[in-house]
C-alpha cells in the first residue's frame, strides 16, 4: 500500500437503540482507491458520515497524513481535504455550472460591494472541469445538465477544494451504462493525478474495474479486506452476508403458453414515432434492457396506463385490453412495481396497512367505510407471506429498508391476483440479501403463471433473471435475445442502436 | 390524535380562564351566541380543511359569502323566489365556483392559491357590482321558515351549532372512514403514488373543491341571516383566513395530507373564544387581530416543539428500524 494518508482507527458510534459502527478501521494511500461495500445499515454512511463532518464518532481516532485530525463539522472535512460526492446530489439547478463549484467562495472584486467576478469564476471552473475531460462552458445552467454531468461538477467542486480524498456515495446508482463507464475512468484519472478515493457502490462488478482494495463491513464491523487480485463477485458477497449465497439467480421452466400478453404497435409520448411490439409468455420472465433513456419506463407507464399511449394494442390472454388510466390497468389485473418506489410506488408517510390496500379499499369495506380489521388482516397476511420486516403493519413505510419498502409495494399487487406484473428497475437501492428474495419472489410469481416484465440497468440481473431478453434502443426496440442468445455484448450491441451480432430476424 | 387532545386542553384552560377572569362568560346569552358564532365558522372552516388535507387552499371564501348574501337577498327580496328555490340556488351556485376552482386546480394545473385568490377578488368585484355597492338585508320580518332554520335554536342551543354537529359527524366519517376519505389524505400527501395505485387523483382533488364550496354555501347563509345585512364590500372579507387558522390549529398541514375533522372543529372553538375574551377582558378591540396572531403562532411552535421531543422520544426508545440495524425487530 502506498505511505497512508488516512487511517480510521477503531471507530465506534452508537445511535439511539442501534450500535451503528462498532470498531471498525479502514486506512487509505494516497493515489489509492477503496472500494467500500456492505449491505445497506453495514454502517458504509455512518463511517462516511464521520469522515465528512457531518456526523461525529464516539470513539476511535482520525488521523491524515500521521496526524491526529479533529473533524467535527462539514467546513472541518472540506478544510483537510475530503470531498464527499453524496449520492442524493447537492447541487442548486437555478444557478450556473461555475456558481456551484464555487458556491460561498466566489470570486468577489469591487471592495466591499462584493461583486461576484463572473469571468474568473467561470474560466476557473473550465479548468477544474477539463482535468475531468469535460469541456462545458462554465456559464452553462446545471439544470441543462444530465445526471452524470452534474456529478462531475460536484467532483469539480470538491477538486477546487483541494480535495485529496474524495468519498463517492453510490455514484452510479442513476447513471446509464456509458455514464458509468466515463464515471470509471474519471476514477482512475483522478487516482494517476494523486487523489484517493473511497467508492462506495452496491455494484460490485465495479469494484473489479477502479478499486485496488475492497474493504467490508458487516454490521457495523470490519468484515474483511480484499486485495486487487482477490476482488471477485463470490469473495464480496460472502463477506458482505457472511456465507455463500445459492440460488442467487434462479431461472425457471419458462413460458408455458406464449404470447398470454401481447404488447402491439405501442407508442408513448416520449418517443411518438416509434412503435414497440412484444410478448410475454404465462410463467415467462421477459428482461427489458437498454441505457437510461432508451424509453423502457416510458413503455412501462403507457401499458400501466398513468400516461396513456398514443397509439397501440394491449392484449391479455387474445383479448384487447382498453387501457387509458392505471384503474382500467388495475382492473384487468396489469400491475407495475415503478422505478422510483418513494414517488411512485408508495405513500411513505402513510402506514404498511393503507399502502397495502390503497388500490382496491373497496373490498375491505362495509356498507361504504372501510372496515380496519379486514384491512389489518389482509395486510398482515401479505407481510407475512413476503416475510416483509416492520414492527406492525401499522407502522409507517418510511421507517422501513428500501427491501422491505419494496416488498410492500409488491404485497400491494400480490393482495389483488396478478396477470401481468412489470418491475421497473426492482432492485435499485435495495441490499445483497433482500435482492436474492425478490428474485426468488419474481419466479415464484411466474411459476404460478404470472407474465412478467422486468426492466433493469443492471447486465448481471438481465443476465441472471431473465428468460428472454428485449432491448430497446432510444424508444425503438432493437430486438429480442432468446435465453441462449443472451450475452453482456449481445445485449449491448442492441442497446447502442447497432445491429444484432449474430444475423437475427 | 394526540394533536386533538392537545388543543382541547388549551381549549378548556382558555375557557377556564375567561370564566374566572370574567363570570359573564358561562352566562347563558354568551354561550349561546359563542355556539351561534362556533357553528357558522366551523361549518366552512370543516371545507377548508378538506381542500387542505389536498395540499390545497381556498382564499375564496369571504368574497364568495359576499356574492351570495347579496344575491340570497335579491332572490328572496326582490325577485320573490320560494326560498328553498333560492338556497338550492345559492348552494347550488357555490358548488359551480367550487366545480370551477378544481377543473382549473387539476385541468389546467394552476396553484390553488392563485386560483382562489383570482376568485377572492372576482367575487368580491361581482357581489359589489350586482348590489350597486349598496348593503343587501332580509329586513327584520319575514322568511319564517328559513329564518327560523338559520336563526333560531332547538332547546336553546342556536341552530348554526346543530348543523355544525351534523355536518362535523357527516363529515368526520367521509373523511375518517370512507375510501374516498382515505383516497384524499392519500393524494394530499403523494399525489404520485396514488395515481400510480389507480386512484383517480385530479377528480379526488377536484371534488375536494366543490365539498368545500358546498359547505361554503351552507355557512354563508347562516352568516347572511345572522349579520342580517350584507353589505358587499365588507361582509365576509377575511373569514377564509380564519378558516384556515382554525384548520391549521386543528392540526391540517399546508402540506397535505394530514388533519382531522374533531381538531378543526376544536380549532374553529379556540380561535372564537379568543375573540371572546378579548371583547370580555376589555382589550381594545383593534388588537383583536393581534391577539389571535400571537396565539396561532404560539400554538403551532408549541406543536412543533412538542412534535420533535416525540420523534426524540420515540429514537432513543429503539423500534424505529434503521434499515438494516444489527438488531432487528420480529417479522410481522
């Protein structure tokens, strides 16, 4: 390892009720790049939390550079050098590229009217934005900006700090895959110019790609330290859970009677002129790939009916399906689980129980008021059914994991007999363990007879659920990869718009 | 429920105090008028909790009591229509404003508070325009019937209370215990979400409108006979903005989502027992204002306080599961 710039030694914190961090160390050289994982309440935010000011430890000691270093607040963390990059981005979109790297230390000339000198600040910033490899004017408003851009401005801000450590919270987590791949090599330009970087990421294929040392934690713990050469899929995820994880993927018989759902001609606002066929089998997963922005959701909330398709036919076991509103969906049993479960997916400040039965209260009333006991019931059985963890079912969605989360938005379908169910992106923000149980609840579903649809960014889970693959390529569809067909490149060259590897039809 | 209690302890305290600083406030006249006064208010001010509890708001009211006080008293005055003839007709007007306020609220996806304060200053200009900017009355005979319904008391206790306690149980199950009721809390507070479980979002937000105009009409006639002269460019002016006190020291949030219909009832009681007392202790009326600005800001820090020593409270308890921690609490 490279002479330590930092070294966290025996850290230790404790939250009302929850020993969040116990023991645990992490060092880092300079030049290098950690990768930090663990299931999600590992403890990962807490220990970062520390490092970047915003919370303090109990015990254990910081030191950069050999010396003992008292971070006590944000401005503290900024002061000796740690940028943290939160995954929630901290950016102000009214303003321009350069007023946000340089918020609350703009260059200022006039005296003591302190006028913001426009010119410097952005040619500055144009600077610290081309050692990213970015060439944006600084003027430019962040709000024009993707996702992945205002990313790179945050790391340009935390580099006009004189950043030497930089602390990535989940980066990738919303970036499309070319995003991703530009994200990696910034990573390794960074680290070729001397900065370090703890990355911490759910993505463990990633880990292999940028980090040179993976460090774990279990519980608040030290789990264990993988070396470059030891970093693998199987090695991280038996430290992070703490034993092997079987049936990771399972794949199931397959469809057993084609086209049970018929998606024909559908076209959605977002992309008017494309038009987007395709079926999906009784018991039949079918995985819908493409990058970020292929228009996957867009299908997904079209056939869901919350915004109408233009144009296109649904059909559901021969028959035509009218679907104009989420109700008509509802009604001829097409569920969507959608991407963003916090928006969309549940009222979270709303109870387990009236989450549960939001989509169809009426059943659970008599003479036109809802009766609590039938809804406790049936919400309680739900719960118990998917082994959904919370305390009762009375207590609020927000206090759950994002696995737990996710479960009851899928209890909530699984209450009203699904026919169809669409999954948009169903792991994001969810742990190593409670992913392998939605997969599992995914192919159970499907071994009832349930046609599912499953969109995800993620190759591995394609790859790993799927037992035909669609891709969609800027709102067209590219094609359909049957099961022997799938590979990493074969789905990729679909999703860049280019044509089949092998001649396909 | 917690919030109720709360304010109905403060609610008893105040009382407690008034009739102790000043005895003539048990007096029998005194409380029938403050239930008269409690009846009237609350009536709407249950409205305006519901457009509330949709992360709405209705500024409307006031100038809408205006323009249809003038206008009851035309039709009955001067055009002689039967009066059940003219109450439909006035209510029947109200909920029209109100069908209109939520078409453009949800149709046209205009902010409630700009639609309604449009509607503030239309109906004020229309109410003022149709009487010629002369006052309107009922005059001092006359109407029995409908008098008697605004007016008049059952075993003492004044009529606008009665139906203040009718339209609160009506109310209080269409909001506590309805799918619709649930649908409404649930649209206020992810608007979303609840799109995304098939519930039709702009009609439930739409017809919270037209609820609270509905009920609008109902306190505006009882308003109208009580003052028994309305003249158009004052009457009602502000009455919203004590709607909105009393749903907000109820326990309504401008958020959405959240409320109930005992707190706004308990709201609409504190907010006129202050009035009360500072017409009894003898505090010069133009502080009347100020009085009850101070108290509502008083009342919603307390809140505040008392609402964050609980979510502290319920922390270091423990079973507020941090997603993942060590020690996790038994499955459901």
């Amino acid at each position: 390892m490279p002479s330590a710039l930092l070294e966290v030694q025996g850290i230790t914190k404790r939250f009302p009720g929850v020993l969040a961090l116990d023991n645990v160390s992490l060092a880092v050289g300079a030049g290098e790049v950690v990768g930090l994982i663990g299931e999600n309440g590992a403890g990962k935010s807490t220990l970062m939390n520390i490092l970047g000011g915003v919370i303090q430890a109990d015990a254990g000691s910081i030191r950069l550079d050999g010396r003992a270093a008292a971070i006590r607040t944000v401005s503290d963390a900024i002061a000796l050098g740690i940028g943290f990059i939160h995954q929630e981005l901290n950016v102000l979109d009214n303003l321009d590229v350069a007023g946000n790297i340089f918020l609350g230390r703009e260059p200022v000339w006039g005296g003591p009217l302190r006028l913001v000198s426009r010119r410097e600040m952005f040619t500055r910033a144009e600077e610290f934005l081309k050692r990213l490899g970015l060439d944006i004017p600084g003027s430019t408003p962040l709000g024009q900006l993707s996702l992945a851009h205002q990313q790179m401005v945050e790391i340009a801000k935390a580099l006009s700090q004189d950043a030497r450590l930089i602390i990535m919270d989940e980066p990738t987590s919303a970036l499309t895959l070319s995003e991703t791949e530009r994200l990696l090599v910034t990573v390794r330009d960074l680290r070729a110019q001397g900065v370090s970087i703890i990355y911490i990421s759910h993505r463990l294929g990633e880990m292999g790609r940028c980090a040179d040392r993976v460090v774990v934690l279990r519980d608040g713990r030290n789990a264990g330290e993988l070396g470059r050469g030891e970093i693998n899929h199987q090695a991280m995820v038996r430290l992070m859970v703490g034993r092997d994880l079987q049936d990771w993927y399972v794949h199931g018989s397959g469809a057993k009677a084609p086209r049970y759902f018929e998606v024909r001609g559908l076209r959605t606002r977002a992309h008017p002129a494309c038009e987007v066929s395709f079926d999906v089998g009784r018991g039949e997963v079918l995985g819908l790939a493409g990058l970020v922005g292929a228009g996957r959701s867009e299908v997904a909330q079209a056939i869901f009916g919350v915004d109408a398709p233009l144009a296109g036919e649904v059909r559901l076991e021969g028959k035509t399906v009218r679907i104009q509103s989420a109700r008509d969906a509802i009604r001829a049993r097409i569920y969507l689980v959608p991407e963003d479960r916090r928006r969309a997916g549940l009222v979270t400040e709303m109870t387990v129980r009236e989450n549960i039965t939001m989509p169809d209260l009426w059943r659970y009333t008599v003479a036109g008021l809802v009766r609590g006991a039938k809804e406790t019931a049936a919400a309680g059985a739900q719960c118990a059914a998917l082994r959904v963890k919370t305390p009762s079912v009375e207590a609020k969605v927000l206090n759950l994991s994002g696995g737990n989360q996710q479960k009851v938005v899928l209890a909530k379908w699984l209450a009203l007999e699904p026919k169809v169910l669409i999954f948009d992106e169903p792991t994001r923000g969810i742990d190593v363990g409670a992913k392998a149980e939605i997969y599992r609840l995914m192919r159970d579903l499907a071994e009832r007879g349930v046609a599912i649809l499953m969109i995800s960014s993620e190759l591995d889970e394609i790859l790993g659920v799927s037992d035909r693959v669609a891709v969609m390529h800027e709102g067209a569809l590219t094609g359909i990869l049957e099961r022997r067909e799938c590979s990493e490149e074969a789905i990729m060259h679909l999703a860049v718009g280019q044509c089949p590897l092998r001649s396909a039809s | 429920m917690k919030k109720e209690v709360g304010i109905f302890v403060l609610l008893l305290a105040l009382c407690a105090v008034v009739s102790i600083m000043d005895p003539r406030f048990v007096s029998a006249a005194n409380l029938q008028n403050q239930a008269r006064l409690i009846g009237m208010y609350g009536v709407f001010s249950i409205g305006m909790g519901v457009v509330i509890v949709t992360a709405g708001i209705d500024l409307s009211v006031g100038s809408i009591f205006a323009l249809q006080g003038v206008l009851l008293s035309m039709m009955l005055r001067e055009w002689h229509w039967p009066w059940p003839l003219a109450v439909a007709a006035v209510i029947g007007g109200t909920m029209a404003l109100g069908t209109l306020h939520g078409a453009l609220v949800t149709v046209a996806r205009l902010q409630p508070f700009i639609v309604t304060l449009c509607g503030l200053l239309f109906y004020r200009g229309a109410a003022r325009f149709i009487a010629s900017d002369e006052a309107k009355g009922f005059g001092a005979e006359g109407f029995g019937m409908l008098r008697e319904l605004a007016t008049g008391s059952i075993a003492g206790v004044p009529m606008p209370f009665v139906a203040l306690v009718a339209i609160a149980v009506l109310m209080w199950v269409v909001l506590h215990r309805s799918v619709y009721g649930r649908y409404l809390f649930a649209v206020g507070r992810n608007e979303d979400a609840a799109r995304y479980s098939g519930i039709n979002s702009r009609l439930i937000i739409a017809s919270a409108y037209v609820v609270a105009a509905a009920l609008a009409g109902i306190s505006g006639i009882l308003i109208a006979f009580y003052t028994n002269s309305i003249s158009p460019s004052g009457h009602g002016t502000f009455y919203e903005l004590y709607g909105i006190a009393a749903a907000v020291l109820g326990g309504c949030s401008l958020r959405g989502g959240e409320g109930s219909v005992i707190g706004i009832v308990i709201g609409t009681a504190l907010l006129q027992v202050l009035r009360n007392l500072v017409n009894l202790l003898g505090i010069p009326s133009s502080l009347e204002f100020a009085v009850m600005g101070a108290v509502i800001l008083a009342g919603v820090m307390v809140d505040q306080v008392l609402m964050q020593r609980r979510q502290s409270r319920l922390a270091t308890k423990g079973p507020r599961e941090p997603a993942g921690a060590p020690k996790r609490p038994g499955e459901c």
